[in-house]
C-alpha cells in the first residue's frame, strides 16, 4: 500500500509540473512564442538602395550601380549538406572545397544567412533560383553593386567604395546604414557620399514552412543615390591618362575662365574595381603596399619644386613692383657668384645681354636671379602667394596638399635660422623650399590667360540636374600691360626657335607656356610645362608634370601640345 501512495504521489506531481509548464506557455510565456511564430511565419526582406551614377559632362557614364546576385545559406534550414553542397559547387562551378567553407561558417550561426558566394551572374542565378526548390536553406539576394566603367581612368579623383566596419556601423545605424552597407572611401564616392548613397527600402513578406514567399504583406521603395554630372570630358581624360601610362607624374587640363576642371591624370593608377569584385584582395593589398603610391593624387596632393615654371609668378610680381620693366636688359655669362659658390645657368656659354620676355623664350637663370634678388623673399613670397601657392584651392576633392610658400619668417619660425641670399637665387627659380601642386601651378597659369583672375578649380556640375558650381573668381590687381608682357614671353618660348617649349608648338593652335626642370636630391629632374591655348583667348589651361622625368622640355612639353590638339579635335578650344 505504502508503494502504491508513492507512485500515485510522483504521479500527481509529474501531472502538476506538466499543468504548470502548460500554464506557463499558453499565459506568462504566450506573447513571447507568439513574436517566434510570426518571426517565422514572416519575414522582413530589405531592398538595398543603388548609389547615383556619376557622368562626364557630356553624359557619358563613369560609374554606376548594376544589379549582382549573391547567394547566402541559412544553415537551419539546411537539409542534406552532403547533397547542398554537391549542388552549390556544381552550379557555381567551384571546388566542394571552397564552398564547404563557406558552409562551414554558416553553421557557426546557424539563424543568421551567410553569404557563400558574390556577384555569382545571371545564368548562374537562374539554376541557383530552380535549387531552392529542393535545398529552401538557400537565399538567392539581388543587390547593387559599384562598377567603374572606365577602369583606371579618372580613379585618382573618382575614389571608390567599401564597406562599414563594426564601430562605423554602431555609429551610422541609427542612419539607415546596414552591415553589409559600402560607403565612399576616396576621391568623390567619399566627398559626396550623402549624395551617392540611397536611403534602403524594405518588404515584409509571409512565408510556408520552406521559407517561400507566400504574399507580400508591407512594402517601401528603395531611394536611389542622387545623380552626380562632372564637369570632366572622358574622352580628353582618357587621352591624357593614356599620355601617362607607364610613367609617373600628372595631367591638370582646365577651363582658366571658370576653373572647370577636363582632365584630371595622376599616374600611376590604379582600377577601383579591384575594392568591390570578389577574388581581388591580392590586387588591393599590393596597392596598398606599392611604394610608387598609386592611390596618391599627384595633380593635387603631391607637391614638388615648380622649377622654372616659377619664373612667370617672378616675372609679374617684378613687373608689378617696378623693380624692372619690359626693356630691363641683364647680362647671362653662364653663371653667378653669390656667398662663395657658383650658380651656373643652364647655358653654359650663356645667354648675353637679355631682356624678360626673351628670358622667358629661353628660360635664362641669370636674368631670374638678379630679378629674385631685387624683389627679396618676402616680395617672392607675397606675389606666388597671390597667385594661389602655399594654400588649398579648395577643389571639391579630399587631401589636397597646400605646398610649401617659404618667406624670411616662415624659415626663422620653422627651422630658426635666418634667410641667406643665396636661397632667393634659388627662389627666384622655383627651387630650395618652395613646394607646389599640379593644380596650384595650373591656377596660376590660368590666371595669367585670363587677364589676371584667380579661379576656384572643381570638378562637380550638377547633383541630381541641380548646378552646383560657384565659378569662384578673385581678382589679383594685376595690370593689363604687365600681364601681356609675361604673356608674350609664354608665347615665345613655344613659337620661337630658340624657345624652350618648341616641342608643344602646333601650327593650327597658338600655344603659349612655360617649361620648367627642377632640380631634385636624386640625379634625375622633375620635368613642368604650363601653358594655355588659344593665345588670343584662352580656352584651356593644361599642365604636365613628368616625375623624375628629366628637362620640362621634353616629354611634357611635347604631352601638353598632344593635349591642345586632342582638345581642339574635341571641340573643346
């Protein structure tokens, strides 16, 4: 009897435990289980929205969002992986190895889907689609993905894109950012990013026990990226980066009227396509590594000794100051004596008795040194400083370098030394600490074409059909008479026989510039040439600079007066 009133008593206490669970579940625990099913019944499948294509001034993309298939694998829903993954790797075309990985990492969260393969195509997409049926652990998402069309070309400005990392997610989340989110990380996909990037849509959807889309219960459209037209000609930019390959240095073409930049080149390049295709990390991490820096911008974010190409700012603010005029007359022996040591003019012989516009014709370092020396540094410093050097142009593009503008208390303020006449000889050329951009240089050629306006450079015409280029111009004071002085100087270089710019002459376009070799603490120079074309009135402003390239004189000199011919055949002079 005792046996029986124990059993009955675990009895009824299994029976109470099971009544209470039961309680529990369908009245403490109902709403709780209730949220599961419906999480399971429903399901929230997120629209990415595509970024806003960027085209050339004329219409012609350069970057824009395609569709891209990616497959994921919810790992519950998985049931033979012997099976999914004899299917998966057959229908990508990939060894059982690779894709087991990947199957392998998505057990590890089994809930959560984990992308197996990326931008898999549309054929490959199709049969993935028609396995679903038998494997419903599979999910098949349509997303955008950045193509830069004209690979290399114009990637010193166009930038690209990558994705959020954990912090930057915590940080952007609550701005409609997700976590597999890319946002701009260079050139204009990173200053316009707010721009570019859309706002997400979304549906929620109900599904069967497969996980099949049974009725689509809520919707909201996805919000593409605003458009973005530059003010760039993509035929002229690929001309010039073509005149660059295998070389390092950089191309600056603009408009000298509003600052409308045509081309932009900095070589070496790199494909920004190489940040989004899959199978392409090698290739990123080399460039990261590569000590030629080809995701530096030479034409704005390098800086360098101008060289020569500094005598035209020396040349104006002479004029300006009254410390020569057009017929002052200076004799080039070859070379000049100053504190004990020879500075030698690149003729050894000499140029003779010489005055400025002929020493811009043939770019004589005697004639600019006793010039420099009656302006003084300071002088020096105040003319180039006018004229746009040692400050940021503020062109729409990131880490612009503003340069190097030295002056007699910059030096007892940076290196606590005095100023030593031989330093304004050397000043006088654009040599010692003067350091300057592509793009500085070519703000002040510009300014010299138009009559004596400092232009805002920029690259951005219109975001989503709006205009918003300011055409910012300052003017600089100078007089008519002196800047047509330095003006005929430019023009002699290139068209007369003696000129140092003879190989960018052309005999349908009048092209006036300047050359410059600057001298460097290796043994080769860095080569300059800056001109403008038509002389009459100037259309385009174009700078080459040839890295360690040697005399300006050479290689560009004879790219810029390619350029002018490339631009007239555009219809761009």
């Amino acid at each position: 009897m005792k046996r029986i009133r124990v059993l009955a008593f675990i009895m009824i206490l299994f029976l109470l435990i099971t009544v209470a669970g039961l309680v529990t579940v369908q009245i403490f625990m109902h709403e709780r289980y209730k949220t599961m099913s419906e999480q399971n019944r429903l399901k929230v499948v997120p629209l990415a929205a595509p970024r806003g294509a960027i085209t050339d001034r004329n219409g012609l993309e350069m970057v824009k969002d395609e569709l891209s298939f990616n497959v994921s694998v919810k790992h519950f829903r998985v049931g033979n992986r012997d099976d999914l993954l004899r299917d998966l790797s057959s229908a990508l075309g990939t060894d059982k190895e690779a894709v087991g990985k990947e199957l392998n990492a998505a057990s590890r969260n089994p809930f959560v889907p984990h992308v197996v393969a990326r931008d898999v195509g549309i054929e490959n997409a199709i049969r993935i689609s028609e396995m679903s049926w038998d494997h419903p652990g599979i999910i098949l998402d349509v997303t955008p993905r950045r193509r830069y069309l004209a690979g290399a070309s114009g990637s010193s400005y166009l930038g690209y894109v990558g994705p959020i990392n954990r912090e930057e997610f915590q940080r952007l989340r609550p701005y409609g950012f997700r976590i597999d989110d890319r946002m701009g990380r260079a050139g204009l996909e990173s200053v316009y990013d707010d721009y570019l990037r859309g706002r997400h849509g979304g549906k929620q959807v109900e599904v069967d026990n497969r996980g099949r889309e049974v009725r689509v219960l809520g919707h909201r459209e996805a919000l593409p990226g605003k458009p973005i037209r530059l003010t760039v000609d993509l035929r002229l930019q690929e001309f010039c980066d073509g005149l660059l390959e295998g070389k390092r240095g950089a191309i600056v073409a603009m408009s000298p009227e509003t600052g409308e930049i045509l081309a932009l080149s900095s070589s070496p390049s790199y494909d920004p396509n190489a940040f989004i295709e899959a199978g392409r990390s090698a290739e990123v991490s080399r460039l990261l590594r590569d000590t030629e820096y080809p995701l530096l911008n030479r034409a704005i974010a390098g800086t360098y000794p101008p060289g020569s190409v500094f005598k035209l700012v020396v040349a104006a603010a002479a004029l300006e100051n009254g410390v020569i005029s057009e017929e002052t007359v200076f004799n080039c022996g070859g070379n000049m004596v100053m504190g004990g040591r020879t500075f030698n003019c690149w003729r050894k012989q000499g140029h003779g008795n010489i005055a400025l516009k002929e020493a811009l014709q043939v770019s004589c370092n005697v004639f600019f040194w006793r010039t420099g020396l009656l302006l003084g540094p300071d002088k020096i410093a105040a003319a180039a400083g006018n004229m746009g050097f040692g400050q940021r142009s503020g062109i729409d593009l990131p880490f612009e370098n503003a340069g190097v503008l030295p002056s007699e208390s910059w030096k007892r303020k940076t290196m606590r030394e005095p100023w030593y006449r031989g330093e304004t000889l050397n000043y006088s050329v654009g040599q010692g600490y003067m350091l300057a951009s592509p793009l500085q240089v070519a703000r002040m050629t510009s300014a010299l074409a138009n009559g004596g306006y400092l232009v805002k450079p920029y690259i951005v015409e219109e975001i989503d059909g709006v205009s918003v280029s300011s055409r910012e111009r300052i003017y600089l004071g100078l007089s008519e008479k002196d800047i047509g002085v330095v003006r005929e100087g430019m023009k002699m270089a290139v068209n007369m026989r003696r000129g140092t710019g003879v190989r960018a002459r052309d005999r349908d376009i009048v092209i006036s510039g300047k050359t410059g070799t600057a001298q460097t603490s290796r043994a080769e120079n860095h080569g300059w040439f800056a001109g403008f074309a038509p002389f009459d009135k100037a259309k385009l402003t174009v700078v080459v600079f040839d890295e360690y390239g040697g005399k300006g004189g050479e290689f560009a000199a004879e790219t810029t007066g390619k350029i002018f011919r490339k631009a007239g055949e555009l219809g761009l002079l």
